[in-house]
C-alpha cells in the first residue's frame, strides 16, 4: 500500500496576520524616518539661523563699541533710536556715528573715517524681512538720511528691539530722547523664526557699554554728562562687514 504525502502550507488568517506585521513594521520605520529627518532640518536650520544671528550681533556690539562722540557739535553725534513694530517682531531703527568698519563694504569710501550708521530690520526688493543697513556722512544735514539706498546683510534675522538703561529706574527703557547724546548701556535683541509653527520665536540678545557714552538716562527724563575725557571718539574697529555665506545679501568684496 502506497504512502499519503501531506502538504502543509500557511493559511490564510496567517498571510493576513503576516501582512498586517509587515505593514505595522514598515509604518513605523517610515514615521521614525520621517522624525530624525524633520528634526536634523530643524537643527541645521537653527544652526544657520544662530551662524546668522551671531554675525549681526558681532556687528553691532563693534559698531557700538567704535561708536564716536564730540560735544563741539553734539546734534551730529547723537545717538539715535526708533521704538517701531511693523508686524510680529520689533523693527526699530538704531543710528549712531562710529569709527569703525562694522557692516561696512571693504570698498565703500565712508569706512575709512567716521560714518554715521543706521540698522533696522525692514523688506528687502523680494519683499522678505532682512537687516537693512545705511550710512551716511557723520556731518550730513537731515534731508541727506533719507537719500541713502540700504544693503541687506541676512534675511535669517525678522527683528531688532534695542533699549536703554535707566540707571534711576534700574530698568531698561525702550525710548532715547536725546538725539545729542549717546548712551552709556544699549541693550540689543534680535529676533529669528520659531522652530515650530506658533512656536515663540528664537531671541538673541547683547548689552553692550559704550566707551564713550556721554550720557545716562535719569527719573523723570533728566541727563547727565559723563567726564569729558569720555567723549572722545571710539578707536575700536570691527571686523569688516561682510556677511555669512548664506541667506544674505549683503556687500560684496
């Protein structure tokens, strides 16, 4: 009598049992793909964001530093500031004249003397927030600062809050009245985009002391002169103003 051969074979509750494994593995692994690659875009986005943020900030504490000061014609020398928001961060406008070559083009002619400076965080022509830069001759009269076309140094940074301290109030202020003084302490925020939507957005901050800061704020709007040995112009010059490598536009060598 001959032999039966069986065959065995997977049923198909098991096929469906193997598939749904398969399809449950696979879903994971994608999704945890998925993870590592947003969160290594968000790092080397915030990566390129600070390299971005530490470079306007290196320029604004030289520029500040080599600020310049003479009291024989303080109106021309005067620190000035413009508390402003033109949607969801500050964009004030800060303005000083400075012996230094911060933000400056290597070629411009104005680096090699004193120069007044102003920096804001306004639209580039792509319509896109970027950190604006002027400058003007330190003795030109008011109609000449509005007749200066800026260069953008990086569009990484949307915002610029800058505040004074009040050393009777012990706080910081965001007003400076005095167009024929500069500051002895200047506090300067910039602002990047969050990592997440509705996220609050990322803050880089300085204080910065001014060598030569020939005034402070006191209660009740007063000013006092520092010693006259002060008010002398900065001799601290900047690095030269050239921008990150990318997301800028700005001056070229």
């Amino acid at each position: 009598m001959g032999k039966r051969h069986t065959q065995s074979g997977f049923t198909l509750l098991e096929l469906m049992v193997a598939v749904v494994l398969l399809v449950t593995a696979m879903t994971m692994i994608v999704g945890t793909f998925n993870a590592v690659i947003k969160a290594w875009r968000r790092g080397g986005e915030l990566l390129q964001g600070l390299h971005h943020g530490d470079f306007v900030l290196d320029q604004l504490v030289s520029g500040l530093r080599s600020a310049a000061f003479f009291d024989t014609a303080p109106e021309k020398y005067g620190f000035h500031l413009e508390d402003q928001s033109n949607g969801p961060y500050d964009n004030d406008v800060i303005s000083w004249v400075t012996s230094g070559t911060a933000f400056m083009p290597k070629d411009s002619p104005l680096a090699k003397g004193l120069h007044r400076l102003e920096v804001t965080v306004e639209n580039n022509d792509e319509g896109e927030p970027a950190v604006a830069v002027r400058a003007y001759p330190h003795l030109a009269d008011e109609e000449e600062l509005d007749e200066a076309d800026p260069w953008y140094i990086s569009t990484e940074v949307k915002g610029l809050n800058c505040r004074v301290y009040d050393k009777e109030e012990e706080d910081w202020i965001d007003e400076w009245e005095f167009s024929n003084a500069v500051p002895r302490l200047v506090e300067i925020t910039i602002f990047l985009d969050p990592l997440e939507e509705y996220g609050d957005p990322v803050e880089l901050k300085r204080v910065v002391e001014i060598p030569l800061g020939s005034a402070e704020v006191k209660k009740g709007g007063s000013v006092t002169s520092a010693p006259e040995e002060s008010a002398q112009p900065g001799a601290i010059n900047g690095p030269q103003g050239q921008p990150p490598a990318k997301g800028g536009e700005g001056p070229k060598p």
